[in-house]
C-alpha cells in the first residue's frame, strides 16, 4: 500500500512541477513593448533568404515574441537544430470578389459604441470587414472587431472521411492522438454567393460551431457546441454546450468554463478559431502597439504536412517540405478584458499578430493573470483554390505550445487520408447542411440515435 502511495505521489509531482518551478525562466509582458522599440525599422528579408540557428538572430524584428524564444531555447520547447525557414514572395490579392464586395458596400456605415458598462457594441454591421482602415478612436477595437468577422465560408467541415486530427505532445515525447468531425458555419453575414440566405439556423446567431470525437474510442461521440449571436450585449458570452455520450445528454457550461481546455487540448474555448479569437467584441478591447512585417505560413503543400514526418520533432515544428514562408503586414494588437470582466480571467493580454489581408491572427502570444508568458499559438491559414470560390482562405494547420507546463497540441485540418481538405461551402456533403442537427443544442441529442 505504502509503495502504491509513493507512484501516486511521485505521479502528481511529474504532472505538477513542470507548472510550478521546473524551468525558473519566465518572460515577461515588458518584452513585447521591447521588442516593438527594436524591430521599428525593420527594412526587408530578401526573397531566397535561409533562416537558421546560425542567422536567427539577424532576422528577430520579422518573429513573434513566442518564435523568439523557441529560437532562444530558453524553454522546454525550443527550435530544433536542423530548423530552416526559407523566404519567398508574399502572396497578396486573396480576398474573395464578394467578401470585398460586402466590405466596400457596408463599411462606410459601421460604427463602434460604448455602452454606460463600458460594453463596445458594433452598429450597423452587415458583411465584409467593419473597418478596412482602422483608426483612432478606438483602433485597437476596430482590429479586434476586423478578426472577429474576418473572413469565413459559408461552411466548413471535417467528415468521417476527411477528420481533422489533434495530437497532444508532452515532455517525455508521448503522443497521443485524438480525432474529430467539425462542422462550422455562418448563420448570417454571409458573403459567399449562393449562401445569402440561412434558413433553420438558431435564431439571433451569426455563427455556430459544432464538433465531435471520432476517437480515442472511450471519448467517441463527446461533441462541443458554441453559439455566437449578433446582439452581443445580450449575449457577451457565446453559450457553450457539450455533449457527454454517458449520460445521454448535453449541459450548457457555465462562462467560467470559456477558459477551460476545449476538449483536452491546449486551445481553451476563446482561443480555437482559425483567426485567433473565439470570444466577442463587447467585453474585450485591444490596444493598438504597431503595424510589423512578420514571417507566416501562407501558402503551403499540404502533402508536406503529414505528421509527424512533416514536422521537426519534439517540437512539431514546419519541414521545409511545407514550403515557402512569407512575410505579411501585420497589425500588433494587445486584446484583454475590459476592467469590469477580467476579474478572474485565465490571460492578461492576447497578443494578436494579425495579417491586414484577410485579417487572421496567424501567430498568440498569450499571456497569464501575472502577465508571464503562458502560451504561443501558431495558425498556418492556407491560402488555396477553392472550387466555385477562387483562390481564398483554403484549410489550416496549427500548433498551440504551453510554455510553462511543457506541453503542445498540434493539429491538421487535412483529413484522413491525408491529400483531402476540408469541404467548403458546395463541396461539403449535403447533411451537413442540416443547420438543427449541427448547429443546435436539440441537435446534440440526435448524436447517438
């Protein structure tokens, strides 16, 4: 008895210490406005340009804070040694005719409010990006405000027959991989033609997400759905619902729960969106700090991304066989609560590297309620040829590192086998058109029938 005690205990020591003092390097949120002061006059990274751990340093002004310290190696996780991130052309001119359509019919008229509880509230906003030139008053906002409806198909899902797949990477070199069925869409502000109009969706909704284990098979058919609603006064928290496949039934979480690992990763619930933010505009706010050209993943051969001999392990890393990376103008924006909310909250600042094409944030820096790096969230947006859309915002990839407790989820959104990618809009297979069953909390029910 007296050993089984001693296995448990030295087993929550494994677990807990990484979090509590293993490494004793922390970096603080005063970095960030460093690292803006030095990468002002930023200049150009030439087309063809191999970057190493021999020349790194040469080209920091171009990195996120997180990449940096990967680069540094100040942490568990760090830069392999072999890494090579080669430089090509930047690939603009990606924004759908209609998306840009919507933006120059309506922008003009969007406006931004603040309410007696300090709650900002976007008027008159009806597709396309709010603001396609923020500015002050309020700009750190209007970015915000620009990545929360940037833009996304009328549609998007992984099937049983082309499953996305996470995989959780520890310390030690575990993998352990979990796969799942998404099913994401509009419910209004559409832009894509042929999906102006939504019927059956939930009432008051612009978004729902729905998603659903296919494996480990002691977690199949556990799913999670959000609904985000056009009156974010009324709702400022998107209503979360998951269902859990033994007691037949699905709960509403409560709003605590928004910091909560979405389905065992180390993505929480505000951060699993392609575009980096997956809250709502009324309670967050964002200070501008600076407009930087900064390396990306934009176009990228998916062939290359099979895991894990697409990747630099343990870190999972990008191959060069990804292919080119790029450099993309980028807006930097601190997101966090408002003062009346953040009581309580998990992050003290979001920092957003957010391209100003599309208007995803591409890389997180997030950082904990003692203002100490925490995580890093890379999302690969792959820009590719869509059919009956053009050349758009195609699938993605990402990889979300936990610095203090050395631990990382990666994920593919190409599914199984791997040469498939999401279906969007007219591709995707009809019953994933049935907005009740995967885009309701009645629908949850209908999961083991």
């Amino acid at each position: 008895m007296r050993s089984r005690v001693y296995f448990i205990i030295t087993s929550l020591l494994v677990v807990l210490l990484p979090s509590v003092g293993w490494s004793q390097v922390s970096t603080d949120r005063s970095e960030i406005d460093q690292w803006i002061k030095e990468s002002a006059n930023q200049g150009d990274i030439p087309i063809g340009t191999k970057i190493t751990m021999a020349n790194w340093q040469r080209y920091k002004q171009f990195m996120p804070l997180g990449m940096i310290k990967l680069f540094e190696g100040q942490y568990f996780w760090k830069m392999p040694p072999d890494v090579e991130i080669e430089v090509g052309p930047t690939h603009l001119g990606s924004r759908l005719r209609s998306f840009q359509d919507a933006t120059e019919k309506y922008s003009s008229q969007v406006t931004v409010g603040i309410l007696p509880n300090d709650h900002y509230v976007l008027k008159n906003y009806h597709g396309g990006v709010p603001f396609p030139n923020p500015q002050e008053p309020h700009k750190g906002w209007k970015i915000l405000a620009n990545v929360y409806f940037s833009y996304f198909p009328a549609i998007y899902v992984n099937s049983p027959d082309n499953y996305g797949t996470v995989w959780a990477v520890d310390r030690y070199g575990n993998i352990a991989p979990t796969t799942f069925d998404v099913v994401y869409r509009l419910s209004a502000y559409n832009t894509d033609r042929g999906f102006e109009n939504t019927p059956n969706n939930p009432p008051g909704t612009w978004f729902t997400e729905w998603s659903m284990q296919e494996t480990p098979e002691q977690s199949r058919y556990t799913a999670a759905l959000q609904l985000f609603f056009k009156d974010q006064e009324t709702h400022p928290y998107p209503d979360l619902y998951v269902f859990v496949p033994a007691l037949r039934r699905s709960l509403r979480l409560s709003t605590t729960a928004r910091c909560s690992p979405a389905q065992g990763t180390d993505w929480t619930y505000e951060d699993g969106k392609t575009n980096g933010f997956n809250a709502t505009t009324a309670i967050f706010t964002g200070d501008f700090l600076g407009d930087r050209k900064i390396l990306t993943l934009a176009v990228f051969n998916q062939d290359g991304a099979i895991f894990p001999d697409g990747y630099l392990m343990p870190l999972g890393f990008p191959k060069p066989s990804w292919g080119k990376w790029e450099v993309r103008p980028m807006a930097i924006d601190d997101v966090h609560r408002i003062p009346s909310e953040s009581e309580g909250y998990c992050y003290s600042s979001r920092i957003m590297y957010v391209e100003k094409e599309l208007w995803n944030s591409d890389w997180l820096d997030l950082f904990d309620s003692n203002h100490k790096l925490w995580k890093s969230i890379a999302w690969y947006n792959d820009i590719g040829n869509v059919p009956g859309l053009g050349w758009t915002w195609d699938g993605v990839a990402s990889m979300a590192m936990d610095f203090q407790n050395s631990h990382e989820t990666i994920w593919c959104g190409f599914g199984n086998p791997w040469k498939r990618k999401p279906y969007i809009d007219s591709n995707s297979p009809k019953e994933y058109f049935n907005a009740v069953k995967y885009g309701t909390p009645a629908g949850l029910m209908q999961i083991l029938r």
